[in-house]
C-alpha cells in the first residue's frame, strides 16, 4: 500500500519541542474531499509519560467508490513515537480490507531503523520481508497521510532552508525502496476565506514533491487572537490533484494478469488514445498491474499534465499506448478548525 488514498504524508525525526509530560499537544480531525467527500483522519498527538511523544491516527473512509473498492470504510491506522525532540522510536502501519491485508513495524536503535513488512494479497499466502537501514540525522520519514503533513510542517517551520534541497525522506510502506527524494519550494502566500465564518487571512504555501506526488501545504503566517491561526505556523491543510483513466470501465481478471478493458467512452482520452474494449492492461509506465484498483493507485498521484504509458495486450500481440489523464482537485483541511472548509480567494 505505497499510496493507498489520497492520502497521505510526513514524519520528522529531527525537530526540538519541549512540553510537559502528558500533555496533549494537538489533535483533530483532516477532512478530504475529492469531487465528493473522500474521508477524513482522526489524529492525536500526545506527549507519554517516558517524555516520547506519539501520533496516531486513522483513515476512514466517505466515499461509495471507496468503500466498494476495499469492502470497508476502516482503511488504515498508523502509531509513530518519537523521541522529545521527534527523533524516529518506533512506527506501527496496518489496514485490513478487501484489497488485501498489511502490517508495517519499524524500531529504531542507534540510528538503525528495522523494518518489518507482512502483506497479504486475496487469495494468496502472507508474504514477510525485513531489512535494517540507517537514518542520518537530516532524514524524514514520510508518507501521504494528512497527519503527517501536519509535523512536517513543524519541521519546515523550525529548521528549513530553502536553498538546501532536497530531503532524504525515508518511507517505512516501501521496504524494497525506502528512501526517496523529497523537494520543498515556497510559493507566494494566499488568502484563504472559512465558508463558516468569512474570515479572512493570510496563509503560506509551501509545495512537496515526492516522485509523481506533488501538494501544496498551507499553514497560517502570523498568530491572530481568534479562529484557526491562533498559532503562528498552525498547518491548516494542503491542496493537491489526483489523475484518472477517464471514460474507461474495467475489470479484473480471473488469473490477475492484468486488467480488462469493458468499455470506453467515446471521445475520452483513453478512445482517442487507441484504447478499445478487450484490451488488458498489463503495466502502467513499466509497473506491472493485476486489479483495477492497483491500476487507479499507479495512476491517482501522476499529473495530469503528462500521458502514461500502458503495456496492453492485444490478440497476442504486446502494444504500448500513451493516454492522456483527466485530473481532479483534492482539498484535505481541518474540519475541527473549519467546519464548512475554507476557499482560496487569491
């Protein structure tokens, strides 16, 4: 489950924050909408009685599509604790769904990060995988839950420079390939407007890049007395994008060697593209794929802006076609600071 949903998401490890024991620092609830409400993510943040601090949070799941697509609206539920000045100790991933069943647990000691991976595909025997890596000091643990977001945003706050990139981020979901580049630009500030209340503020956008993922997170500039800023730097959500095969109605497989194609619309890209009905998409840009929904996944965080790459075979014979994607708005914000959701007005 490298980017299960929209998701989804980034954990520092070296960041200074001193608070008094058993104190909650934080908590609340992410919202995420798509073209219609997609889930939300429960989190907390909390300091423990030892002087570590914990994350926790879970995914439920809003959306017909989703819900249908993994069988349950649970989708996931992460536990990270840190060391007081947010040193990775320990991480604990797991989702349990009709897609298939994960569980990630990773330990740290002496910089030594152990990682141990269980995933269950339907159908088919648990596979096991483990392997030790090393976290350098300026290394962040990353992924694409909201939560996540919301300490990286402390981490920008206290300690980047933004002419000293990229980030090695280190992603305890991906065991073969655990590191990856993470690329942070601020952009110019906004002004967002609450739909709840019509306030208005100043916020500012700072844009992650992870491989074919891209954000853009936006957190308050100055501390105001009353409503969501009452903290200078307070992560208030991110605004993204997710890409589609649109047009195309799929399905899987009785071998999951690839993915049949039912219909296209006409006049979709995909028709445009050559794309007919009997077609089996067997890799999305050299990834192979044996359900639809790993198909949309390969697909969802690619831009829009760039056509994929789709292996097909085609009466025996192997063809490649380049398709153009249709893109969608994703918006994830918090719902416990604006309960109707904010706009960007400039």
């Amino acid at each position: 489950m490298k980017k299960p949903l929209l998701g989804i998401l980034a954990l520092v490890v070296a960041l200074s924050f001193s608070v008094r024991s058993d104190q909650v620092l934080d908590s609340g609830r992410f919202f995420f909408q798509l073209q219609e409400d997609a889930g939300n993510e429960v989190f907390s943040f909390v300091q423990l009685d030892d002087g570590n601090l914990k994350l926790t949070s879970t995914f439920i799941a809003l959306s017909e599509e989703l819900v249908q697509n993994f069988g349950t609206d649970k989708l996931f539920t992460q536990e990270i604790v840190l060391t007081p000045d947010l040193g990775l100790v320990s991480y604990l991933g797991d989702s349990d769904t009709e897609q298939g069943k994960f569980h990630v647990e990773v330990k740290v000691e002496n910089s030594v990060a152990t990682i141990q991976f269980q995933f269950q595909e339907p159908e088919k025997q648990p596979e096991r995988q483990e392997r030790q890596v090393i976290l350098e000091d300026n290394v962040v643990s990353t992924g694409l839950a909201a939560s996540q977001f919301f300490l990286l945003q402390k981490y920008i706050n206290a300690h980047i420079n933004f002419d000293q990139q990229p980030l090695l981020a280190f992603d305890p979901l991906n065991i073969q390939e655990p590191f990856v580049e993470l690329t942070l630009k601020r952009l110019d500030p906004v002004t967002l407007r609450d739909k709840a209340t019509s306030q208005q503020f100043q916020v500012q956008r700072v844009e992650v890049r992870e491989q074919d993922f891209r954000a853009e997170m936006l957190s308050c500039v100055t501390q105001s007395s009353e409503g969501p800023c009452s903290e200078a730097g307070r992560f208030l959500g991110f605004l993204s994008s997710t890409a589609t095969l649109a047009g195309v109605r799929l399905e899987d497989t009785s071998d999951r060697h690839g993915v049949l194609v039912k219909s296209v619309a006409q006049g979709s890209f995909a028709e445009q593209a050559g794309l007919t009905v009997g077609d089996v998409i067997t890799q999305v840009d050299g990834k192979a794929v044996g359900t639809s929904f790993q198909l949309r996944e390969l697909i969802r965080f690619k831009d829009p802006a760039a056509p994929v790459t789709l292996t097909v075979e085609r009466g025996g014979n192997t063809l490649e076609i380049q398709v153009r994607l249709s893109g969608s708005s994703l918006t994830g914000y918090r719902q416990d600071l604006f309960p109707s959701g904010f706009e960007v007005i400039t």
